[in-house]
C-alpha cells in the first residue's frame, strides 16, 4: 500500500478486496437474469444507472451478483461518502436494531434523534442557537424547508435557480428546473414558485461576476415578484443534477445579504454538496455564507434514509407544535447510522481526503479536457468534480457523448454518473475513503471512454 493509499484508506480492511475484477461481460448472466425478473415486476418508470444487479460492496468497490467488481465513482449518487460497509456504520446500526428499530419519534422520542440535531447544530454554518426536524429524503427536507419559511415570514413567494433540482414531490419538482424526466406530465404543480437565472460560468456572458449573476438575479426577483412577498430564495451552493455547476465567487454571499436586508429566508440545499463531499463540511463553507435553514441529506446516514432541516432557533420554533413530523423521520436506525457517519467523518478527517481527491483528480481531468476539444469545462470541488461535453464553438450540449463514455465505464467495470440539464456532464462523486491507486484506476478507464468516444 503506497502512502497516499495510507492516508485515504479507513481504519478496517474492508471484506471485498479492494480492486477491480471483471469475470464476466458486464451485465453479466444472474444479472440479466434479474434483469428479466424486473421486467415482469418492477414499474418502467423506475430506472437504473447501471444494468449490473449489486450483491455485496465495500469501501469503493461495489461486487455485481456474477463476481465482477466495480469501482464506485459515484457513491449512490453522495450517499456512500463513509465507503460502503463501513465498520462503525455496522456495529452502530447493528447495536440499535437490535435495541428497537422504531418507536416514532412523534409518539415515543429516543436519544439518538436529539443527539444527531446536536451534531447537525455544531457542524452546519454559522455560531448562532440552532434548532434541526429529521425526516426521510432530501425532497422532504426542501419541502419542510419551505413550509418553515413561509410559516415564520408569513409569505408565500418562493425563488429557485434554473438548472436547480430539489426533489419529486408535487412541490419540489415544482422548484426543480428540469422537465424530462422529472416533471413531464406530472403537473400541475405547486403555485408562488419563481425562478431566475444561476450563476453558470461558462455559459453566462463573457467576464460576468458573481456579483453581477446575483444582482441579475435580484433585479429580476424585485420586479416580478417583489422582495416584501418572498418566504425564501432556496439555492443549491453548487447545484448537483442540474451539472454541477459551481457559481461564480460572490454570487452566493451578494445573495444572502440581499435576503438579510430584506427579511427573505435564505435556504441552502446542502443535500449532494454537505458532509465533506466539497473539502469542507458544507459548501457554503468556502465562501463562508452563513444560510438561515439547511437542508441535508445523501451523506448524513452513511446510506440509510435520513434528511434534516436545521436553522436558527426563532425561524424553526416558529412553526406550532405538531406542525413539523412524520411516523419515519428520524428513524432510530438511521440516526445510529448518521453518529456513526459523523464520527467516521471526524476521526478520517474526510474533508481533508477530498480534498486529496481534488489534488489527484483535477490535473486529470484538466489534462483531458486539453486533449479533447469536445470537454468544454471541468469543475467542482473536492470530491463532487464533472466535466461537460459541447461542441467548442457553440456550446452546444452533447448528451450522446456523456452517456457513450458512461457507457463504455460501465462496461470496463467503473461507476461513473451522468447529470446536467442537458444531461451532457459526467460527474465523479467517489467514496471519499477511495485508495489513490484504486482512485487513478478508475480516472485510467474514464480516459480510455473519452479516447474511444471523443477520438
């Protein structure tokens, strides 16, 4: 094991060696065994990244039913930050499962929900009095998110980005910017929702600032809607499907100064972006903008479902008692699971390991795009890096291109992502306790996809 190996490994040796091992084409014969299986039972509707069917997985490699063994470059889209199967997220979950798996918290509470509120109020931005609500998914953090805002302000005016995405229900794939596949025909949606333009580097005018992208923003958001009736401007800090599009600096804290002269809640969905994934704890961090609700999930649980809303006291106490809930939210599992990921997160120092990734990855992909002329742009941070595909003269987006090279990564055994509006960008979101050698394995297949695709 090399040193930098040293350095990003967890403490235990995962059970499934961690190296890629291909035994069979992939999807290999169980799998498309399954994949008839699922024909027959599953809805259309739901799809799969990947066709190959997971038995067991570890640390960053995922192991398909025939034996082939996958580098994950994805982790359940940043969910599996701690690596998969991560000791401490065995024994914690194993521990309380056996004590009780529910009670709901609603009718009988239990230590571990407040003691993941606790962490939540230490580890989000900002010194103030905070309080957190758990519940089950990212989209019904946003909602609730929404509903406290126009609760505690008294308005109903909701602002969201484009390229945002915040989830499937009725409201968050109202505040969601992208049509196919999440909206088409799902309507009519929720009312009082406005959206203005992000800040998007390499498609916004030539030379424009953050300052300026907010100011675009706010001028749009003070005439058409007008800031007396805005509850909340709700903003991903760096935006996940919509392409990872990482704003301009200053646009984030020209925004929140804005809804704090104004008395506009100002919302961060740190859901793909929160729990080291950037370098930092939350991607607000590295401007350090200071959100009055944030909205997690993904990362929190090391892959259990749980998501969170947490903000200042006054803003979250606002709502009446038995205004906020639901039977699963914080479910005891769950919130063993999210300690157990917090600690692990602690004690490796995780954002320092992606920030390692960012130091081995960048220069890569940088190199990449130097070498073809159809990779417009690479970008991210830390761990959560993408590059999108367009034509060099006129931007125009390249979907095929993005979803051939995911393609050819599949086959050769590596789990790779696409996302984007135009679902022309791939993006690397790898266990952040990934081996630099396994790490550079899997950045070798992604170059070989882009040769065979781009030429």
């Amino acid at each position: 094991m090399t040193q930098r190996d040293a350095d990003a490994a967890p403490d235990a040796t995962p059970q499934i060696p961690q190296r890629r091992v291909l035994v069979t084409e992939i999807p290999g014969p169980r799998s498309r065994e399954l994949s008839s299986r699922r024909l027959r039972a599953v809805a259309q509707g739901v799809s799969s990244t990947v066709q190959t069917y997971v038995d067991a997985a570890a640390g960053a490699i995922v192991r398909d039913v025939d034996g082939n063994c996958l580098i994950d470059l994805g982790s359940g889209i940043a969910v599996t930050s701690i690596g998969h199967a991560a000791p401490a997220l065995i024994e914690a979950v194993s521990e309380q499962v056996a004590r009780f798996s529910h009670t709901c918290f609603m009718v009988a509470p239990y230590e571990g929900y407040v003691a993941v509120c606790e962490e939540l109020a230490e580890l989000t931005p900002g010194r103030h009095e905070k309080r957190s609500a758990l519940f089950n998914s990212g989209a019904e953090a946003v909602e609730n998110a929404v509903k406290i805002a126009r609760h505690a302000t008294g308005r109903q005016a909701v602002a969201v980005f484009d390229h945002a995405y915040h989830g499937r229900t009725n409201l968050t794939m109202a505040l969601t910017a992208k049509n196919f596949p999440y909206k088409d025909r799902f309507g009519p949606f929720a009312p009082e929702v406005y959206r203005v333009p992000m800040s998007y580097p390499l498609r916004d005018p030539k030379g424009m600032t953050g300052e300026q992208a907010a100011a675009r923003a706010i001028d749009q958001l003070s005439v058409q809607v007008g800031a007396e009736n805005l509850a909340c401007v709700l903003v991903e800090p760096i935006q996940g499907e919509g392409g990872f599009v990482v704003p301009a600096p200053g646009f984030l804290p020209t925004l929140a100064s804005w809804c704090a002269e104004h008395g506009i809640i100002f919302v961060a969905d740190e859901i793909q972006s929160g729990f080291a994934r950037t370098g930092a704890w939350f991607a607000c961090d590295h401007e350090g903008v200071v959100p009055d609700l944030v909205t997690t999930a993904k990362g929190i649980a090391g892959g259990l479902p749980l998501a969170a809303v947490t903000g200042r006291a006054e803003l979250m106490d606002a709502v009446h008692v038995g205004g906020l809930g639901g039977t699963y939210g914080g479910n005891p599992v769950s919130c063993a699971g999210a300690l157990a990921a917090i600690r692990t997160m602690r004690e490796l120092d995780l954002p320092a390991a992606a920030r390692r990734i960012e130091a081995q990855v960048r220069p890569r992909l940088d190199s990449m795009a130097k070498r073809h002329s159809g990779i417009a742009e690479v970008r991210g941070r830390g761990a959560m890096l993408a590059i999108e595909l367009a034509d060099p003269d006129g931007l125009r987006p390249d979907a095929s291109s993005a979803q051939a090279i995911a393609r050819a990564c599949h086959a050769k055994g590596v789990i790779v992502l696409t996302c984007g509006t135009w679902g022309n960008v791939i993006r690397l979101l790898p266990p952040l306790v990934i081996s630099g050698d396994l790490l550079d394995e899997g950045l070798d297949v992604l170059e070989q996809a882009a040769v065979d695709v781009l030429g």
